[in-house]
C-alpha cells in the first residue's frame, strides 16, 4: 500500500495530538494527586470500634488529617465476618475519597463463604502493609506443661481433654488452631466463642487448655499470671514478649500464623493517589508516637510499597487456602 504525502502529514498530525492528549491526561492525573485531597477522606474500617485495625486506622488517620489537611474520617462497618465493610470498600468510587484497612480475614473469607461480591485482589488497590499482630499459644496456667512439645505430648496423652478455644468459624484464631493439628499432629478438640473476652475465662477456669489469640488481646491476661504463654505464632518473636519464643523455635517447622493487614483503595483508584497515600503512611508509621501507641497495644509495625503488600496478599491467599481445603472448612 502507498502512503501519499498528504496522507502521511494527516497520520503524523493524529499521532502528534494522540500524543498530545496522552500528555495531558497524564499531567492532569498527576496534578490531581499533587492537589489530593480536596475534601475529607472516609476510612471504612470493616469491625467493631476498639480493635487492632479501627487502632491503626484512628492513629494513622489523625497524622494523615494533619499532613495532607482534610480530616480523614473512619467508619466502622462491621458485620458478616468483616464482609459487610470490605463489600463496602469494594464498591466505593475508586476515586481516592475512600479507603479502608482490613485484617487477616481478608485473605481467609474468599475459602469460607460463597458470593462475596469481591475478591481480595482484583477488587482492590494495595496501598501499604501496615501490621503483622502475632497470637500466643496460650495455655491454663495449671497445665503441666512449659513448651510447645510437651503441650503436644500432653493432648495426645489426653485426648478427650485437647479441648482449645477459637473465636469462632474463620477467625485467624481458628486457623491458627487448625494450623496447629496439621502441623503437630495433636489431636485438637475445637470449642467456639463469640471472641476473646468470652473464651478467656473458660480458659483461665482450665474449662479449655489452650487458646491461640492475638497478642493484643492475650496480652494482659499473660502478664497478670492468668494464663501461661508457651509460644508466638510468627517466624521472629514478638517486641511484647521477646521472651517468649516462637512455635517454629520449638519445632514446629513451617508454623506461621498472624492477623495482618493494611490500607486498601477500591479498584481502578489512580496510581498516583496511590503512591502518596502510601508515602504518607509510611511516613505516619515511622513516627515515634505512632509506633510507641501500636506496638504497645501488641502491634507489629510493617510498611512498604504497594507492591509487597500486593504479594503478601497472595502468599497467604495460598497458605491459608491449603489450610482450609486439608481442614475440609466447606464454604458457606
């Protein structure tokens, strides 16, 4: 085919204002972000006020409310297993005006319950990885045991007995729980409750022996003598109780479990709000009154790009769909 000179000046001249457009779009969205925000930002926190992840996102948000001068607001939407919010989150304008941060369940419920209506990757923008928050392997004082091995030892002496608290179906209590028989071989016996503050007397009476809780809600019960903790479930110990070591330490090879989570943007948010919102975190975890406020409430600060916790999303999207398929956990 031959092009003629005036056909080949009027393609040149529609690639130059292709181009010229592409350039504007760009500039536009980047002038956006530079402008971001311009009205206040809602938080969705998908639990109840008082939790780990409504603590993140209240002091995060008051350093953000501060930094970027718009007040960054956080609504509490719990319900369904924290699928109530996070649907919220999902279907919000992608337009950086709304936010949210999820713990460990966002990476648990797509094996655990049908229809969701989102999907913990393609529905969301990583923003930043904000806090790993270990459990304890926490057992009846009066148990006679000390470490991890002889607790095994002691449950499957005492089957009837192995009887260990979770705080219900799909709780990263129960998973850490499930995780614990796969790996030992002990033979648990699991027992439901509607959370840790109605599991822990059962657990403090010996009515259950074991309960693999968050550090932040374990932690008092520890230091007051009430209850013994023989293990964290993370791969490096925990600042809270550096003493304390790990399931992995004492054999249990492989064994990692934690709640953890971060900031999340719906869908399609733009890039670049992305990147200063991550920027800005970051900046807010590294503050000394920022970190002195969590990690005394038993949270392990994290960070990073959007990428990592792009990738961390996944790795436990495999390690927790191994556990609930070998668990045989059916979805609801």
């Amino acid at each position: 085919m031959r092009i003629t000179t005036s056909k080949f000046t009027t393609l040149t001249t529609l690639i130059g204002a292709l181009a010229g457009c592409v350039a504007l779009v760009t500039a536009t969205g980047a002038a956006a972000a530079q402008n971001y925000p311009t009205r206040p930002v809602t938080i969705i926190v998908p639990a109840p006020a008082g939790g780990g992840i409504d603590l993140i996102a209240r002091v995060v948000g008051e350093k953000l409310s501060v930094k970027l001068g718009q007040p960054f607001i956080v609504e509490n939407r719990p319900g369904a297993s924290n699928n109530l919010g996070t649907a919220v989150l999902a279907n919000a304008k992608p337009d950086g005006y709304t936010i949210g941060i999820v713990g460990g369940s966002h990476n648990i419920n797509k094996f655990l319950f049908k229809n969701l209506g989102w999907d913990p990757e393609k529905s969301f923008e990583p923003i930043v990885y904000t806090h790993e928050i270990p459990l304890v392997f926490a057992a009846y004082p009066k148990l006679p045991v000390k470490t991890v091995p002889e607790l095994v030892t002691w449950m499957k002496a005492n089957p009837a007995e192995a009887k260990v608290a979770t705080s219900g179906r799909g709780s990263a209590q129960e998973m850490a729980a499930e995780m614990f028989r796969m790996v030992s071989g002990a033979p648990v016996l699991l027992v439901p409750y509607k959370g840790s503050s109605a599991a822990h007397p059962d657990l403090i009476a010996g009515r259950t022996v074991l309960y693999i809780d968050t550090l932040s809600a374990i932690q008092e019960q520890v230091k007051s003598g009430n209850v013994r903790a023989l293990a964290v479930s993370t791969r490096k110990r925990s600042k809270a109780l550096p003493n304390v070591p790990t399931a992995e330490e004492q054999g249990l090879m492989g064994y990692d479990a934690s709640t953890n989570g971060g900031f999340l943007a719906p869908a399609g948010t733009p890039k670049d709000i992305v990147a200063k919102l991550n920027a800005e975190i970051n900046a807010a975890l590294k503050l000394p009154e920022v970190r002195a406020k969590l990690e005394t409430a038993g949270i392990d600060i994290q960070g990073g790009t959007p990428q990592d916790y792009a990738a961390l999303i996944r790795s436990d999207l495999a390690k927790w769909g191994k556990v609930v398929k070998e668990a045989n956990i059916q979805a609801e």
